[in-house]
C-alpha cells in the first residue's frame, strides 16, 4: 500500500479531534512530500541533524514551487513536532523550525529551550515528557518532576505547557501497555483538574500512541498519536 492509503486507513480509526502525527524520521523528504500530497501537515522527527537537513532541503524545493493560494512560501503550512532526545548543543539546529517539542525529558532541558526564547523573543510549545516505560532505556521525566515542574513555583516565562507525551514499553504483553498509559492518564488528569494557573492555561494534549499500540491509546485519552512505521513502512537505520 502506498503512504496515501496508510494514511487514509489510520484515519478511519481516529476520531476527529485526535491529531496525527506523521513521524518521518530515517525517511526521505520525498516520502514526506508524498504524505503532503496526500494531506498530511503535522510530521515529527527526532534527530537533531537528519531534522535540519530536511528542513534546508525542503526550503531549497520550495523555492522552485508555486506560493500556496494564501501567498505564503510553499510548504510553510507544514506543522513539524520535535520527538527524540534533544542535547543542549543542537537546540539551535530544531528550535527555531518547529512548532512544538514534545520531548522534554529533563529540567536542565526546559530551562535552555525557556533561555533560547528570552534570548530570541519567542515562546516554545511543549510537552512534557514522562517516563512510563519499564524499560530504564527510556528517557523521560518522573511523575515526580512533572509535578513539580507545572505545579511547583517556578516560573518559565518562555515556555508554553501544552500538555505530555509517553512511549509504552516495548511489548506484546498489552496489559503492561494498558498500565503505562493509565499511569500517564492518571497523571494528566490530575494535572488538569489542578487550580488553574498561568503554566496550566493551555494545557490540553496527550500525546500517546504508536504504530503498534495506538488504538491502545485512544481508551486511554489520545489526544495526538505518533505513527512512523504505519504510514512509511520500516526504518532503514
Ligand atoms: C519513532 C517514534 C515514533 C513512531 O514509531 P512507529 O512505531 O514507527 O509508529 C513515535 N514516537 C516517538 C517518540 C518515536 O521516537
């Protein structure tokens, strides 16, 4: 099947109000224009290098395609999220390009990217990241510090909170999927019924689901799902 119809398929199984997230990593721009042709408009990648060579790629294609209808450059409606790990030496490479980081998984991290905006009078969407795998692999903050981070007082002038994102552990077992994500769930619940509060205003996404476990996470209050392999087939690393 081609990336048209494996997107078509994914989304007769979301409900309208959950977005996807087209993860396009290890794969080239030409699959993303094809997924473009096909309507998509939000993409992901995690690799700080391999992000920024596209996104220099696609400006020079641009520049020898038509403007679209609004007058605006061509492929400037494309929405990028930011997934993987993101070291504080290549935040120049992505910040500046993408609409949300969805992967913040330390303080230290949060108080660069809020730095950066200071520095560059711009405010980054992000979502926390938790750590509810039981692989220890993976990276992501505790419940505990995600606590602290959007109730505590600390301020992050430069940052907007939308809300957490989640990777399950890497299983066939799903009730230990199921156990992640309620974990995850709990948590933003009780995030969102919090006093509100400047940090808390725009906090709405949950970010869980992949390939392999997204239909999963839609009991679990999906409001944004991640798919690579599903629309692009497997990576080549
Ligand atoms: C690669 C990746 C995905 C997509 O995984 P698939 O199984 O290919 O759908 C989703 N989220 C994150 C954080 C990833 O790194």
């Amino acid at each position: 099947m081609g990336i048209a119809e494996n997107i078509e398929k994914i989304k007769v199984e979301l409900p309208s109000t959950v977005k996807l997230v087209a993860v396009s990593k290890f794969h080239p721009l030409e699959n993303i224009l094809e997924a473009y042709g096909a309507g998509q408009r939000v993409f992901a990648e995690s690799r700080p290098q391999e992000f920024h060579a596209k996104i220099l790629e696609l400006q020079e294609i641009s520049k020898g395609v038509e403007k679209l209808s609004t007058g605006a450059p061509a492929f400037s409606d494309i929405e990028w999220h930011f997934i993987g790990h993101l070291q504080s030496n290549k935040i120049k490479l992505v910040l500046p390009y993408v609409s949300m980081v969805q992967s913040v998984d330390s303080l230290k991290l949060l108080e660069e990217i809020d730095a950066w905006g200071a520095r560059e009078g711009c405010i980054t969407n992000v979502l926390l990241e938790a750590h509810i795998a039981s692989e220890m692999t993976k990276s992501g903050l505790s419940i505990n510090e995600i606590e602290e981070i959007l109730l505590g007082g600390q301020e992050f002038p430069n940052i907007c909170f939308r809300g957490l994102m989640g990777m399950a552990t890497f299983t066939d077992d799903e009730s230990v999927i199921r156990a992640d994500f309620s974990k995850i769930k709990n948590l933003f619940d009780r995030i969102c019924s919090a006093p509100a509060s400047e940090k808390l205003k725009d906090f709405s996404e949950l970010s869980i689901g992949m390939s392999d476990d997204f239909e999963i996470a839609l009991e679990y209050g999906a409001t944004m799902v991640r798919i690579g392999t599903d629309i692009f087939g497997p990576r080549v690393y």
